[in-house]
C-alpha cells in the first residue's frame, strides 16, 4: 500500500509540474505572438507592451561582400520602424517552428522565420528571444535575429 500511495503523489506532482510548465510556455508563447502582432499591424505600442525596459534588440547577416555584421539597435528607434511602416507595406513574419526552454523566471525561444513584404519571401532567418518573467509578466529582455536571403527552404523541426 505505501508504494501504491508513493506512486500516485509522485503522478500529481508531475502532473502539477506539467501543467504548470505548459502554462508558463503558453504564456511565453503568447507574448512573442503578441510582438509578431503588433509588428504587422505597424503597432509599436503593442510591440512595446512585450518589451522589458532594458530590452537588447541585435541583428545579424552576412553582407553582399561576405563580411558578416553584427548591429545593435535601440527600443526606441525599433518601435519608432514600427510605428512608421508605411500603411501600404504588408509585413508577415511566418515563424516556422517553436523550441521554447523555460527555467524558473527565464525563458529562451528560437523561432527559425519566413519574411514576406507585400506577399512576396524577402528573406529568411532565425529569431532568438530571451524573456524574462516580470512578477507575473513575461518580456521581451533580448532579442537577436539572424537574416538570409540564400537557402530559404526552411526545414521544419
């Protein structure tokens, strides 16, 4: 009896624990949909609302000499892009697939990407988010992109 008992706490606790890892990675998840939302409607203040007040936003590529780059840009002139998008300019970042890790109040997420402009792929990449739970709130702490034009037949894991 005292393993039947043993057991069945050890199956509510992991179940417990389940339920509540799924939750934080919906929650995760919600928030980076949220920013990919406001993004294309050209919404910076739905996009600032997933952003942490310290937040690093970085992006990398390869440029048509073959030097790779690195840029670092503000919160504040992202969301300036944003907000500036030309009403007639259609934007659509398809993430392709989701690995999201979560480990207490930090999050990490790559979301490998299509890009389209108008209906049309103009490039391809990679997303890397860092989050962090804010007391309740999970956002947006770093994000660091990779862009290609090259190879965009992107795998789906």
């Amino acid at each position: 009896m005292p393993k039947i008992i043993t057991l069945l706490i050890l199956f509510i606790l992991t179940t417990v624990v389940n339920a509540q890892t799924n939750n934080e990675q919906i929650a995760v998840k919600k928030t980076i949909e949220t920013f990919f939302d406001g993004l294309h409607k050209g919404d910076s203040t739905i996009v600032s609302s997933t952003l942490h007040t310290t937040i690093k936003i970085q992006t990398t590529f390869t440029n048509k000499g073959g030097k790779k780059k690195l840029i670092t840009d503000s919160k504040k002139k992202i969301l300036i892009g944003i907000a500036n998008k030309k009403p007639e300019n259609t934007y659509l970042e398809k993430l392709v697939s989701w690995d999201i890790k979560i480990n207490g109040n930090l999050a990490s997420v790559w979301t490998p990407y299509e890009f389209y402009l108008n209906g049309k792929l103009s490039h391809c990449g990679a997303n890397s988010f860092q989050l962090f739970n804010n007391n309740g709130k999970w956002e947006i702490i770093y994000l660091i992109d990779m862009r290609r034009k090259e190879n965009c037949n992107i795998q789906k894991n």
